[in-house]
C-alpha cells in the first residue's frame, strides 16, 4: 500500500527519538518506544518518500519510489554480523531514490538523511569501485563538453559541495584546477550539510530536495553512464568492441 504523502515536516519527537535511541541502544527500550519511531520518523519518512516520487521520476522513470522499508527507506535494524559494533538499531534514518540493481554501491543515487544533530541530501556514488572512478576520468577525458555541461550549474548553486575521498599525488597536472576537483576523487558524491533548523519542520523541505535534487539531474545522467559504459565495452573513442 503507497503511503499517502503531503509531509508536513518532521518534529521535534523525530530529534528526540533518536537522540534517545544513541544513549538507550537496546532492544527493550527500542521495543517500548517504537510507536513514537513509527509515528514521529517512519510515516513522515514515507509521506517526504512519496511527495518527492512523481518528480524523481522525472528525472530517471527507472527508480525505485515505492515509500517502504528496504525500498527506499532504510532499515532502523543494523547488520551486526560482519561489524564490530554490535548496537542493534541505527541512530539515523534514510531514503535514496535509485534504480533496483544488485550493484546500486556503484550507481548513482539520491539521499536524504536525518541524524540527531543535522541532516544532509545529495546524490552520488555510495562507495564507487577503483573501476568506475577511472572509467569517470575517462569520461572526463574523451567526452569533456560533455562533462562541462553535466556540471555547469555547480559555481552558480548555493547547495551542494563535491565530497569524497581523494588521490595526494595530482593524477593529471594539465588539468585546471576546477576539474582537478572532480577529477582527483577515489569516491564522488555531492552534499548538502545542514545544521536542524525550521525547514526541516515545515513542507519548505519539500521544495528545498525538489530543487536541489533536480539541480543535479544532469550531472545524475552523467554518472549514470558510466555504469553503461562499463556494461557496454566501450573503448575510448566510444565505439563497441
């Protein structure tokens, strides 16, 4: 059953739950509490989920939309088998909207997350392979009108910032400095990191993913072909083997 949107904004009872959830990390306490996780995290999750779907297909008809745990929201239960912290639940909550794969650690995607003291939206690449970092740079090195107008708008937007870890040695000293912050990354994502504040309460926040995300929309196809170009064995020039 689709969740019926119209989100009016997280509450303070969202903070609150999860602030609590850090100092009582336990199965009892979550037991107790976990109408308040259903009523003041999970449901306004959905309704963000399913107000932002008709827009994020707009941008790749092909994502993943359904408003539900292990769809595009996240899991509260963490994955303690192969972790050395064994706390049972998570102290934060997610959605992405990306297509269904079984290697979506390298495909783009798109965030939104709240923890107790701040949230953070973006889009990019969860934990992207050696592989497809260097496919990226080959990109940028045979299609570079292609990448320009990909990332055209990030000196004029007032959201995200380019994240992701990166290479000490300069991996191409020709290359200027603007594209050298692309360029020299081992991982890639964009991200904008906000301290709580009033639009996080209100619809505002609506708008604020819907614009931003749709900001990134060209940049998202960009990313998303290399995932093709990969599948496809393309050599430099483009053409199939």
């Amino acid at each position: 059953m689709r969740a019926g949107g119209a989100f009016d904004g997280f509450s303070q009872k969202s903070l609150d739950f999860l602030r609590e959830l850090e100092a009582n990390n336990n199965k009892p306490w979550f037991e107790e509490h976990k109408h308040v996780y259903r009523d003041f995290l999970l449901q306004p999750m959905q309704r963000l989920v399913a107000d932002l779907s008709d827009f994020m297909l707009t941008i790749d008809p092909y994502f993943e939309t359904a408003p539900a745990v292990g769809k595009t929201i996240s899991r509260i239960y963490r994955d303690t088998r192969f972790s050395k912290d064994k706390s049972p639940f998570r102290s934060s909550i997610w959605f992405t909207f990306k297509r269904p794969s079984a290697e979506w650690q390298d495909a783009p995607a798109y965030f939104f997350e709240l923890s107790p003291r701040s949230y953070r939206f973006g889009m990019g690449f969860y934990s992207a392979s050696k592989t497809t970092m260097d496919t990226f740079r080959e990109m940028i090195d045979t299609r570079p009108d292609e990448f320009r107008r990909a990332i055209s708008f990030y000196p004029k937007q007032r959201y995200f910032t380019v994240e992701g870890d990166r290479y000490k040695k300069v991996l191409d000293p020709e290359k200027p400095a603007d594209i050298l912050e692309w360029y020299q990354r081992k991982n890639l994502y964009l991200v904008c990191n906000r301290a709580i504040d009033h639009r996080l309460f209100s619809p505002e926040l609506v708008r604020d993913l819907t614009e931003g995300f749709g900001l990134l929309a060209d940049f998202y196809r960009f990313l998303l072909s290399i995932k093709e170009k990969k599948g496809a064995g393309f050599h430099e020039t483009g053409r199939r083997h």
